[in-house]
C-alpha cells in the first residue's frame, strides 16, 4: 500500500481512490492543451507534486514514486491541479520539457484506432 | 465482468486492461481541445463507440453501459479515437453537445487545488 503522507486533510478528503489508494492523472501542456499521459497518483505522489511544483507520481510496475523527468531530463512543471467533480480524477497541467512518451514520442496518444462510422 | 464483444480482434490484442477488464477514456472537446472528462471503458464500449460514433462507457457503479447523453441529452459525436503508448489509455476527441459534467459544468474539471510552491 502507499505510504503515509502529509497532503493537506482537506484536498485527502476529496478524493476517492481506487482499491490501490490511487487516482488516474490525466496530464495536459499548458500552451496548446494537449493531452500528454495518463499516470497514477497516491495521496503522496499529489502532496509532493503540490508542494515541489513537480509532476510526481505512483509507478505501480515499479511500485514506486516517480518525478516525472529524473532519469529522462523530460520533467514537467506543473502550472495548475485541478480535480474533477467526483473527486476520481486528477488534471494536471504541466510545462513539458522535451517528449512526454518514453518512446521519444511528443505525447503518449499517436495510435490512432479506426472508426468504423 | 464485462459481457462478450466483437471488438476489431486488432484493437483487443492492443488493449490493456485493468484487473476488471476495463480501460480508462479521456474525453476531450474537438474544437478547443480542452479536457471534458473521463470515463471507463471494456472492450464492448469501445467497439460500439468505434461502430456508433457515439461515445459509449461502463458504468462501474450501474454496472452497465451508457450512451453519454442518453438521458441527459449531451451526447458527443466521436472524432477521432487513439491508444496511448501502453495500451492501457484511450483518449476520445469528441463534438460535445452541451456540458459534459453531471453537474451542468462545461467541463468536470473546475475544482482547482492550490499550488503550494
């Protein structure tokens, strides 16, 4: 389980987490608005990210905490958090240094799938 | 668990789903881009939404699927659907017909969290 953390009662009172104590990310740049990823936050990972204004997050493969950019120099300066109307979801709006994919790629959503209408 | 699809067996062998076969969905409007909501997905929402254009979910609390819009008349006709990197990410981008939140906001994101650096 993520550890202890000391993010402010009142936004851990917000929040609905899902049966690991985590709640998705979505991560958006700041000037155009993209959609860069979608990453996992403990209560931990959003007090770090609040306090240091840098992207943090929960790696659940890794089952770890994560600044987005510390081994890949592509970090993400976080401008505004907003949370959605149940609580469940997170936005981050960020400043995206380099590519936000860790296939080099400038955001995680290239593959585009085909409608059929 | 989520009921049986004839979801393109392509797009199913790119998908990765969660321990209950879902997918989260990132909604995002078309024209400007920004971040509506977002929702989840088994592989039968996603088919119908490719086949319908017409954004369709899993209720994880009804238990079934919805249509957004079907009672609430804000539909969003589908544009364009892509995977992210892992597969484990779908991002919609859609023509939102009125407020896309439940509360009659534009979007479900206007609880903003204060930075604290």
């Amino acid at each position: 389980m993520p550890e202890q953390t000391s993010l402010d009662p009142a936004v851990a009172a917000r929040l609905r987490r899902n049966a690991d104590g985590l709640v998705p990310a979505i991560v958006r740049r700041h000037d155009d608005g993209d959609v860069l990823m979608l990453a996992w936050m403990d209560d931990e990972a959003l007090h770090r990210t609040l306090t240091t204004g840098r992207a943090t997050y929960w790696s659940r493969s890794r089952r770890q905490h994560w600044v987005k950019g510390e081994t890949s120099g592509n970090h993400q300066y976080v401008r505004s958090v907003a949370l959605d109307c149940d609580g469940d979801t997170i936005l981050l709006t960020v400043e995206q240094v380099g590519p936000a994919c860790h296939t080099g790629a400038p955001t995680c959503f290239f593959d585009e799938i085909k409608l059929a209408s």
